[in-house]
C-alpha cells in the first residue's frame, strides 16, 4: 500500500496530470518465470510470417474520410493480454463488429495470451504498449527504459507482424527521461478507476453511456480479474452504438480529427487533440 500511494504522489508531482490513471497494483501479474518469458519469443515468432499478412488486410485502419462527421471513441484496454478478461473483451468487440485497443504488459504475453492478441488483431484491434514489467518509469534509468520498451515492441511484432503504434505509462508516471526515450506518443484517457473493485458494475456503465464524448480516449483495464469492466462494457457497448458512436483504435481516433500525435513534445494524451487535453 505504501509503494502504491508513493506512486500516486509520483502521478501528482508531474505535470502531465489527468483525470485518471492505471493505478492498479503495482506489479498487475503473478508474473511468469523468467525461462517461460524467455520461450515465448521463439515460439511466438515462428508463427509470424504464416499470420501477419493474412490479418494485415483485415486490419484496415479507416481513413480520416470514411470517418468524417462520425462521434468516435477509442476504447483502451491495459495490462493484458489473458486469455480471461482480454478474452470477453474481443468476444465483445467481435459481436459488435467494433475496434478497441490493447495496451499489453511484455512480460504478460505467453503463447495462450499471444492468440488472444491474434484474435484481436484480425479483427482489426490495435496492440500497444504498456512496458515490459509494469514498473515506475521514473524510478529507472534510461537504458532500462529504452530495453522495456524494445523488448514489449518485438514481442509485439512478432505476435501480430506489427510494432505498437502508442505507449501508455505504467501508472500515468512520466518524467523527461522518459519522453526522451521513448518514440512513441503517449497515451492517458478518461477511465472510472476501474481497477478498483469497489467500483460497481453499474457505476462504470453509467461511467460509460453518461460521460464518454467524442474524441475521447476511454481507459480501461483488462486485468485477468477484472470481470467487472468486462460486465460493463457488455452492458455500454449496445447503448452507445444506440448513441450514435463509432468505436476506433487509438490511430483512427487521431485520423479521424486530423491529429498527428507527437512524439517529441511532452504531451500526453486524454483526447484525440492538438494539446491532447478536451478543447
Ligand atoms: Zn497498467
């Protein structure tokens, strides 16, 4: 408890501040040993040539024409991949016909959860990155940020044949070091604190149907315990398609309000925006 409220104090210190964050515990996984880690990456990868370009022309990213005048939204998904909660989560999106996207854990992706990552990706979900251990960044050092980032960008790679397009920091926790090394935009969103489980089924609904807008990066967790967000967003989906929005990854969210994330300037990202933040 006492790292976790360190790491909130850490969140609040920094200037980029937003109105929630990935808070939940610390370390988000029993954690694999290190050798069935390390097996992944050659089992994994052998699959890659066979897949990738057979789900590459399914996993259309739709122009900022043919989602011109529509209300989107990206909803965002952390610290998969599982073969549980990830797993209703596509099952959801393949009902519906949507997109979401993933923000995975390196150290997550096993063989059973890199077909969850398959799954999404054919159905044209996008797969980011959301570190390797789920650390503090701002509590290392450069070169071990740029390996945690290099090593969930390959895993990444070689599940799906394609490198993560965003970042998400573990925790919301950013600093200098980080922005300047890593080279992707940075994503945050507007999330429930859903990794709470005191927060109802019923309050990250009304959560969902109630608040979302358009433009908006919605956060959520895909935690293998997370049954909770899984029940809400089976109950919102249908409602908010009612609604009128459009589900987007996180590239077509920005296409569509013809936004070039940076990934230079220290900016992260609540909205689909220039600042980022709702204008
Ligand atoms: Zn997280």
């Amino acid at each position: 408890m006492a790292r976790y409220k360190k790491l909130f104090a850490a969140v609040f210190a920094t200037a980029a501040i937003t109105l929630s964050g990935c808070g939940n515990s610390p370390v988000p996984t029993d954690g694999l040993p290190a050798e069935a880690t390390g097996a992944v990456t050659t089992t994994v990868g052998t699959t890659t040539a066979e897949t990738s370009a057979e789900e590459k022309t399914v996993n259309k990213v739709r122009t900022a024409e043919e989602l011109a005048g529509k209300k989107v939204i990206a909803l965002t998904f952390d610290d998969g991949p599982n073969t549980g909660v990830t797993g209703e989560i596509i099952d959801i999106a393949g009902q519906y016909g949507i997109k979401v996207s993933f923000f995975v854990v390196g150290q997550e992706i096993t063989p059973e959860s890199a077909e969850m990552m398959k799954r999404a990706y054919s159905l044209g979900c996008e797969i980011n990155s959301h570190s390797y251990t789920h650390s503090d960044m701002t509590t290392l050092d450069a070169d071990t940020i740029k390996e945690e980032m290099r090593k969930t960008a390959e895993l990444i790679y070689d599940t799906v044949g394609e490198y993560p397009h965003f970042f998400r920091p573990p925790y919301i926790s950013v600093n200098s070091t980080m922005y300047e090394c890593i080279d992707l935009p940075f994503i945050s969103g507007i999330g429930c604190n859903d990794w709470e489980d005191d927060v109802s089924v019923e309050k990250r609904v009304r959560f969902l149907t109630q608040k979302c807008s358009d433009g908006e990066i919605v956060l959520l967790h895909d935690q293998k315990t997370n049954e909770k967000t899984a029940e809400a967003v089976r109950q919102a989906v249908p409602v908010l398609l009612e609604q009128g929005f459009e589900f987007v990854t996180v590239s077509e969210l920005f296409a569509a309000k013809g936004i070039t994330p940076s990934s230079t300037d220290e900016i992260i990202y609540n909205f689909a925006t220039v600042s980022g933040q709702k204008e």
